[in-house]
C-alpha cells in the first residue's frame, strides 16, 4: 500500500506550516554544540590558522626556509626585519616557523588518520565476529602493547631509517593497536544491544549491521579518540626529529628546530624555546578540541 | 491453508561453557490466521526462545534447533541466510521489550523505519519515509511528521513504543512476535499500547504470538493461549477456557496469583513456593512436580503425556482428579 499524493497533502496541510521546522542532522547538532563552547572555538580557531598559515608558507613567509645570513645568527625576538629573531643559522624563525608547522602537522594528523581507518576496520572485524578473528587481531595487537609507544616508535624507524615516508609509517603502526581496541570493546558492546537484533529481525544482513548499525555507533567513540591521539602523534613525530629519525636537516620542523637550536639555549632561551611553544599550543588545542567534541557528539546530554 | 504458523516438535538447545541449556523441548503450536496466540511463564520458562526460534534469531553456531517451524508456507529452519533475512521484516515482524534499546541511538527514527521499508520493497528514500509517515500516523503518534526527525531518547517511552510496532508493520507482515512489548511500560501507557495492538491486528489482518508473564495482559489480548513452564507447554488453549477453567496445577497457580477486577479486598494472593527449575539438564519428569502441591511419587516418573482434547491439552498425569482445584474461587 502506498501513499497516495493526496492523503500526503491533506497531512501536509494538517500539520500545518508550523511544524515545518526540519529538524536538525546528526552532524550540524553537534556543529551547533561545538560552537557554543568558548575553549573549543578558540581551539578550532587557532588550528585553522595554524593550519592556513602552513599551507600558505611559501606565499606568505618573509624570507626562504634554508637559506641564512651568518652575520645575523641567534638575533633576539623582536629584531628589525626578524620580528622572531634568528636560529643558530642565522636563517628567520618565523619563515622557519611556518614552514615547520607544514611537517608537523603533517606527522601529527596523516599517520593518526591512516591509523583510524585501518584501527577501526580491524576493531569491528574483531568485536562483531568474535572467536578466532578476534583472537587473532587483538593477540597481534597485545604484542604491540609489550612496548612503551615512544620506544616502538623509534625502534621502527630506527629500524627503517631515517626519513619522513619511514618515520610516519612507524607512527601509523604505533597508533593502530591502541584505535583497534577501543573500537574493538565499543563494538563488542554495540552488538549485544537489542537494536541490532532488532536490525537482525527487521532483515538486515550481517554486512548492514556492521557497515550501518555497529559503524556508526562506534565511530563517535573512536573518532573522539583518534583526536585525542593528534597530539600524542605531533610529540611523538618531533621527538623522532630531535632524535634525527624524521625527517633530515635543513628541512624545517618543529622537532628537528628544537634539537638544533639546543646548543643555543644560554645564549637566546626565548627563541631556542619557540618551536617547543608551537608543538604545545597545537597538541594542546587538539585536546581541548577532542574533549569538547566529545561532550558535543553526546547527543543524549 | 488455515494455520499461519505450525510449531512442530521444537527443541532449542544453547551451548555454554558450562554444559547445553535445553531451554525449550518438544513444543507444538499452532497460529490460525487473524489470531493471537499469549505464550505465558515466567521468566526462564522458554517463552522468548520458543518465539526468536520463529525467526532464527539466537546465534547459530551457539545454538541447535532441531524439530520444524512453518511460518506463512514456508520451513524456516531450511532458510539459507538470504531468505531467512527477507523473510524478516517482511512476512514475520517482531516488536522488543525495550524500545529504548531496540532503535538505534544514532539514527532519527523515521530513518530507521524508512530503513526497512527500503530493504524489503526497494523503494526511494522518500517512498521510505512516506511510509514512515503513515505507519506513524496509524500507531497514533502525536505531530508525526516532526517525530520522523526525532531521535529515540527525544521520545517517551509510550511514544517510542508505538514508533517501534510502526517499524515492525511498515512492510505489513503477515505474523507479529511481540515479546512483552508492554512489560518496559507504565500501567497507564500499557493498557493503550495494548488496545493499538489490538486494533492494528485486526485492521492488518495480521495473526500475533504475543509473549508475556502477565495473566491480565494474555487475557486482554489472547484468542489462544499456551502456558510455558522449565521449556515446555504445560497447557494449552482458548483463553477463556483454560482461564475459567485451568487444568495444569501451574496455571492454577498463576492464576491463584494474580489480582482481579472486583476482587474481595481481604483475600491472599496464593503464591507458588520454590523457584523455576534450572535447564542444565535434559527435564524427563515433570518440571512442576517439586512445586506442586498436588504432587505424588508417580509425579517424579517419566514425563507426563499430554491430555488432549479438541481444542485443549495439558500435561499432567493427574488430571482428572487436579482440575478444577483451583487454590481459590475461580476467576
């Protein structure tokens, strides 16, 4: 039996036109939640302009990234021409900067993204199929817990080599483990819960249970805390600079700029500490931002 | 063919870690078309297994069913996935316990009806939701157009209830399972969502197995009625015989148990000591006979058979003597 159009238009017109408010979608309720919250808006904020300026670098930065004046080495923050002073090469910290935030946002974000799409893939498998799958994926994942993140980390692209493609597929990997559990337990809960037996008995098959039912109610979960991990992956990434196992010199990055201007820190502590303040005002905002995407996708609140 | 759904036989058994459940044993039904059938017991006594078996809904590989279930023509245990799961939704519809747990949190709820409707007739989104539309109106949903939007935990209970036999009606099943659909609800809301069953039986033309452990509520609703106990029907039959006239000693009890309309304020509710039996075992003898106070020592013997008559049966080997006793004036 189908609706006719008529029976549809006698409801439209005893609903008349004030209930026509449509009511809002999943993701522009949160939006709408988000933007209430003063600390994620300033979060957001200062990571879109974080975001900007990297992308824009080479339109908008003063000088070149590698090339330096030897005369003009370790000037001081608020020198004419160099409003942020000068590294230990005399090259400018805020052209520096810039282009540092480029790589580091990079490894901070690319390794943790490409992590929470095969982390979560791995976790539903595990979670919805239980027995031998599950065991299988979360015994491989266990092994990865025996080590601390910062020591796998550097064991692999030590192992690999130095280099950018090295260093973010061994932060991919370190962050894989940790997403396919907490996906795996959400989903392990998700699928005793009455609505997907009620999915089973309305005739969706297992693929639609996953792929509809499961997803989406797991996604929020572990999307709030692969946020979280942007930050731990941003520290991690630069710690692999300073360590010289990211990326190689006289490319600018946060973590590589704080290990060389190390050497200069009696001489001009304020602009050797810069490239440490840039890693801790982003990783900071992407938790501050996680938290409150987390209160904002809690739809029940 | 006059019977909607043939139970013949069935036995359900789970496999745990500590040994098999046998949960439901040697059951028979029988659902004529535009009828309702009330499974009644307690809780453990079989009745929502014996109902999920109709549509294969327990985890198979955890789970051995053996016997036959017909439903609308068709031998549900011989199914392969693909026709089991179009058959779900469509020909047989279950309504939960819990409609806070049986939509999903994420999605509106006119989605989720829209969903189904979608799945088994392969219509548009809009088509979907059309009907989405009118299922809301017919389960009298208050401004149904803007509950379509609503997700679940934006609605009462009562409301999501009857957003819930929306869902299971959209693609106008020929059976409805409703497993104590009103149990999760309020005295006041019960009674409505009962007479919308009701009314939408009657106007689908739909045949019902309705689950419950309330005598009230089998009596408002039921033609047929099948009283479960420790996975076997111990009494079975129209419903205003076997509750003027129960013949199992349990459904005695459960009667003697139960408030009535006009009920002299100053009688006992007589309650039945002991507690169900535990199903690790394969029960041979009569599952009620520890409780029973109509016991003897043959009682503990070999499983009675059932005492059958046109249209009723009971399984008790004193029968003649026991029915009748009811514990006090009969309902």
């Amino acid at each position: 039996m189908q609706t006719t159009p008529k029976s549809a238009n006698a409801l439209k017109a005893a609903d008349g036109g004030k209930i026509a408010t449509k009511s809002r979608g999943y993701w522009a309720t949160v939006w709408l939640s988000l933007s209430r919250d003063p600390i994620s808006i300033v979060c957001a904020s200062i990571l879109v302009l974080l975001v900007l300026i990297a992308i824009l670098a080479p339109a908008i930065a003063p000088y070149s990234p590698s090339q330096g004046a030897m005369v003009d080495r370790l000037l001081p923050i608020g020198s004419p021409g160099h409003p942020l002073g000068t590294d230990e090469l005399g090259r400018d910290m805020l052209t520096r900067l810039m282009y540092g935030g480029r790589m580091s946002l990079l490894m901070g974000i690319l390794p943790v993204f490409v992590a929470f799409a095969i982390g979560t893939s791995l976790g539903l498998m595990a979670g919805f199929f239980g027995g031998w799958v599950n065991t299988l994926v979360m015994r491989t994942t266990d092994v990865f817990f025996a080590f601390p993140a910062v020591l796998l980390a550097i064991a692999i692209s030590g192992a690999l080599g130095p280099g950018l493609g090295n260093s973010m597929f061994a932060l991919t990997l370190v962050f894989i483990p940790p997403i396919a559990r907490v996906a795996e337990s959400v989903t392990t809960r998700v699928r005793l819960l009455d609505f997907v037996d009620a999915a089973r008995a309305s005739g969706a098959n297992s693929l639609t249970i996953v792929r509809v039912h499961v997803f989406n109610n797991v996604m929020g979960v572990v999307f709030i805390y692969a946020t979280s991990l942007v930050s731990v992956c941003m520290i991690l990434a630069a710690g692999l600079s300073f360590l010289g196992l990211g990326v190689k010199p006289p490319t600018a990055e946060w973590g590589l700029m704080l290990n060389t201007l190390r050497q200069s820190i009696y001489v001009q502590p304020w602009v050797s500490v810069l490239p440490g303040f840039m890693i801790f005002t982003t990783s900071l905002c992407f938790n501050l931002l996680s938290d409150g995407l987390r209160g904002a996708m809690d739809l029940k609140r | 063919m006059d019977n909607i759904v043939e139970v013949r036989d069935l036995c359900v058994t789970f496999k745990t870690s500590e040994g098999s459940v046998y949960a439901v044993s040697n059951v028979n039904l029988d659902l004529a078309e535009g009828k309702t059938l009330a499974l009644l017991g307690e809780s453990g006594s079989g009745k929502s297994v014996t109902m999920k078996s109709l549509m294969r809904l327990h985890p198979p590989h955890k789970t051995q069913i053996t016997g036959s279930i017909q439903v609308a023509g068709r031998d549900v245990l011989a199914l392969g996935n693909r026709e089991l799961s179009d058959m779900r939704g469509k020909d047989i519809a279950m309504v939960f316990q819990e409609p806070m747990l049986a939509f999903d949190p994420v999605f509106k709820v006119g989605d989720q009806i829209a969903e189904v409707v979608m799945r088994h007739e392969g219509c548009s989104y809009e088509a979907g939701r059309d009907r989405a539309l009118e299922m809301m109106e017919c389960v009298h949903i208050p401004s149904p157009r803007k509950r379509l939007d609503a997700y679940p935990h934006e609605m009462s209970g009562g409301m999501r209830q009857r957003a819930m036999i929306a869902l299971a009606l959209a693609c106008r099943p020929t059976v409805l399972l409703a497993d104590e659909p009103t149990t999760a609800l309020d005295a006041t809301v019960q009674i409505q969502v009962l007479l919308l069953l009701r009314e939408l039986q009657r106007e689908f033309g739909m045949s019902m197995i309705f689950v419950t452990h309330d005598v009230g509520v089998a009596i408002e609703v039921a033609d047929e009625i099948a009283v479960m106990y420790g996975g076997r029907i111990v009494e079975q039959g129209p419903v205003d015989e076997v509750m003027t006239d129960p013949w199992h000693p349990y459904t005695q009890g459960l009667l003697g148990a139960t408030v009535y309309p006009n009920m002299d304020p100053a009688t006992r509710l007589v309650s039945i000591p002991g507690a169900p039996p535990q199903l690790y075992r394969q029960i041979t003898e009569c599952a009620f006979a520890p409780r029973c106070p109509h016991a003897t020592d043959e009682c503990h013997d070999p499983l009675p058979p059932p005492t059958q008559t046109d249209q009723r049966m009971a399984r008790c080997i004193r029968l003649p003597e026991v029915a009748g006793a009811l514990p006090r004036a009969s309902v």
